[in-house]
C-alpha cells in the first residue's frame, strides 16, 4: 500500500534536482558571469528605483486569500463525501446540503457586500 | 552470446542490494516519462509559435533546421550560455530557489498519470487529491519569484497571478468533485475504467458544465493567455519574471508548458476517457490502432494542447476585475448548483448514475 507513494517521492525528489541542476549548470557552469551596478539593478523601466518594492498593496489581496482558505476547505470535506455519495445516500446529500448551505449564505453575504468587486 | 550478456546483467543486477534495486528501477520509469515530458515541452514551444504564426498569416520560425525544427534546441542552446542576472536588492536564495519551486511540482505531477491500462508509475489511490495538491504549490514557485525580485512590477505580477491562481483553484476543485461523484474513485485509472462502452459513456456528457469550467480554469492557472495579466506586457512588462534571465527564466518556462501539457493531459483523462478509443464497441477492441491504446491519451491531450493555443492566438486579454468576476461569481455559483445537481441525480438513480 503505502510503497505505492515511494515512485511519486522519487519523482518529487527528482523534479527538485532537474531544477536545480538546471539552473547550477546555465547560470554558473556554462554561462558567462560579468555583474556590473547597472544591470544588477531591478527592473524598473529605464529609472532608478527610489524606494523599495516591497510596498503597501491592495487589501483586496488579503480578501481573496482569506475566501481561498474557506472555500478550499470545503473543497477539501466535499472530495471524500464525493467518493462515497451513492452509499450513503440521501443523508449525504442532506448533510452536506446543510453544510454548504451555510457556505452558500456567506457567499451570498461577501457578494452583497461588495467583497468581490474589483472597481 | 546475447544469452551470456543479459545472465551477466541480471547477475550484477541481482549483486545490488534491494532498496537500491527499487530506487534504480523507478529512477528508470520517471527517466523514460520526464524525458519524453521535456521533448514534448520543448515542441510544444514550437508548436506555439508555429501554429500562432499560421494563424496570424506569417510561417514562424523556418530557419533552424529544415522548417524550423529545431528552433526549440536552439533555444534552449542559447538560454543555457546566458548570464543570470541576480539584482543587487533581490534576496539570493529565494531568488533562484523560486524556478525550482516552480518546475518540481510540475514534473512531479506526472508520478500518476495513467498512460494506457496499467501504464502508470505510481498507481496511489489519491492520486487526483496528489495532483490537485501540487498544481496548488506552483503558485509558491510565482509569489517567491515576485517577492525576491524585489522590483516592483514583479511584485505586482505576482500579487496578481497569486490571487487569480488561488480564485480559480476553487472553481478547478469543485469540478474535480463533480468527477469524483461521476467515477466514485480518486484513481485515474479507474476514472478512465469507469468511462469504458463508447462515446457516449464518456464524463464529457453528463458533466458538461464542469469540463467547461474545469478547462477554463486550468487556462487561467497556468497564466495562459487570455487570462495572462500577471505577465501582460503592455502593463506590467513580464510580471514575476521581469527580473529573470538566462537559465533561470528557461525554468520558469518549461515549468509554465509542463503544466499546460498537464492540464491537457487530465482534460482528456477526466472527461474524455484518456486512452480509451472513441470508437469502442463499434470495432474490434484488439485492433492496434482504432483499438485502445496510448496513442489516442496522447491524440486527445495533444487536440487540448492546440485548444491552448488557439484560445491565446484568438482573444485578447481579459481586464483584471473580469478574470476575479469570472471565478468568483460565475465559476462558483454554476459548478455548486451542478454539484447539487449531480448530487440528486446520484441519489436518484437517474441519468447516466442509473446502474
């Protein structure tokens, strides 16, 4: 059973080391390195940055990462339900009807309120 | 003779010990996946640039090679001799950790894609909860790229790309349920088995609504044109790759089409019955080509591919609020009314649940 997961282990592993590799052999092996203050200097259209870019932005972001975190774990609670809906039956049906239902009315709610506006 | 050498081999073979048999056994299989994945990625840029040319009345690239064919070796020839340019204000490890972090899911995914009967690496049980766990962490690869670039319209890319990845990530899972509660099971081979009789016995049918929003959303969270605002040029220049080069930015690529191909590829395995023929039951099942079999996984997943391309060859990109419109507030709404929909019809025993 669980020596099933050991290919997919061996290929997460493996994806990290192409990547790396990649990247070791074209940016310090092959690749030429020649860093000089202009071209090491962010990107920002031709003008000198004069402040930092790790600004202030938008609180909508949050929002949006906020509602993700709800809805994803519903997501989560609707896959096993999903699997065995025809052997629970109506019940199943019943009590994830009551559970999105609330899911549902907060959605409703963030929609009235304009959460999901983006002007 | 042969017989002595294949006895030598197994011999050796048979000398090493057991785990390390099992690792080189399966480093074998993911080798014979991943480089054919690499191939396809690297012709799938071809194919973009030479079906987009068509399509805009030019010919595309024609003159590496005879008509261009290998453009894409060029490419990636010159990008591995490029400097990567590492900003002075940009954190270093971050800063080239996020193309990693970005291409090993992307590859990773591929451990459970059934390529025909019982061609798969890795036959797990939760192997679509797997593969949704792991397009969710390409997105950690875009928001530490924009974080660590530590450039503003970085930063602003991948604010962007972030939030829409994440929005459609919840219309792409509730679909996913919807093929969960059509096939009862997690495995893709058996998603694939629960499709076998014909045409019609494919999810494409019964969960129409869903392939829609599914292949839709899987466009918008690979950043695929037209929903490529996180790196739309005539505004934010490249998005959380501006500050990118050489290697570096090659990583970042491969991993965007690997997950192209990818969504392709579980397009034609959820909703059109990956390897099985279309033409089921009306021929001989042990005929080598109309007969099931890789080549119509990779002819379906191919057809999704070109649906790519076209779509960005066609529309022009949507505005920001209409992208987080569309997931929030027609994607949600329409795949949990066919949730409960499906949900009645399961229970009922009508429709294509009828058993």
């Amino acid at each position: 059973m669980l020596e099933n997961y050991l290919p997919v282990l061996i290929f997460i592993c493996l994806g990290l080391i192409v990547g790396l590799a990649m990247i070791v052999m074209g940016g310090f092996i092959l690749a030429p390195r020649r860093p000089d203050p202009q071209k090491n200097s962010p990107y920002e259209c031709g003008f000198e940055a004069f402040e930092d870019a790790r600004l202030k932005f938008d609180v909508r972001y949050y929002l949006v990462a906020i509602l993700f975190i709800i809805f994803d774990l519903e997501i989560a609670f609707l896959f096993p339900w999903a699997i065995v809906l025809d052997e629970i039956g109506l019940f199943g049906i019943v009590a994830m009807g009551i559970f999105l239902g609330i899911l549902v009315i907060g959605f409703i709610y963030e929609w009235k309120k304009g959460a999901l506006e983006w002007e | 003779m042969i017989e002595t050498v294949i006895n030598f081999a197994l011999s050796i073979w048979e000398w090493f010990p057991l785990w390390m048999q099992a690792l080189l056994g399966n480093l074998f299989f993911i080798v014979i996946i991943m480089v054919p994945l690499m191939l396809s990625v690297a012709y799938v840029t071809y194919a973009e640039r030479k079906i987009i040319g068509y399509m805009q009345v030019r010919i595309g690239p024609n003159r590496v090679g005879p008509k261009g064919w290998l453009q894409p070796i060029a490419d990636a020839v010159k990008l591995m001799f490029k400097e990567i340019v590492i900003p002075t204000n940009a954190n270093r490890f971050l800063f080239l950790g996020a193309p990693i972090l970005s291409i090993a899911p992307a590859l990773a995914a591929w451990a459970v894609i059934p390529f025909n009967d019982g061609w798969v690496l890795a036959d797990v049980n939760a192997a679509l909860l797997y593969i949704l766990a792991l397009t969710s962490m390409g997105v950690y690869g875009v928001i530490v790229a924009g974080w660590a670039s530590n450039s503003k319209y970085a930063m602003m890319g991948a604010l962007r790309s972030a939030a829409q990845v994440v929005s459609y990530e919840i219309a792409m899972g509730f679909a996913l349920v919807g093929v969960l509660m059509a096939s009862g099971s997690l495995n893709l081979g058996e998603i694939i088995s629960k499709q076998q009789g014909g045409v019609s016995d494919w999810f494409i049918w019964p969960l129409l609504p869903l392939f829609f929003v599914y292949f839709i959303s899987g466009v918008a969270e690979t950043n695929r044109a037209p929903f490529d605002v996180a790196e739309g040029e005539s505004e934010i220049v490249a998005g959380f790759h501006v500050d990118y080069s050489g290697m570096a930015f090659a990583v970042f690529f491969l991993a965007e089409y690997a997950n192209i191909i990818l969504v392709a590829a579980l397009t034609s395995i959820m909703f059109f019955g990956g390897w099985l023929s279309p033409f089921e039951g009306l021929v001989d099942s042990d005929s080598l080509l109309l007969g099931n079999g890789i080549h119509w996984f990779l002819a379906k997943t191919a057809l999704f591919i070109f649906m790519f391309l076209w779509l960005r060859a066609t529309f022009p990109r949507y505005r920001y609020d209409q992208i987080m419109r569309l997931g929030w507030k027609v994607f949600i709404p329409v795949t949990i009314v066919w949730l409960f929909v499906e949900a009645v019809m399961v229970v009922m025993q009508v429709g294509p649940w009828a058993v």
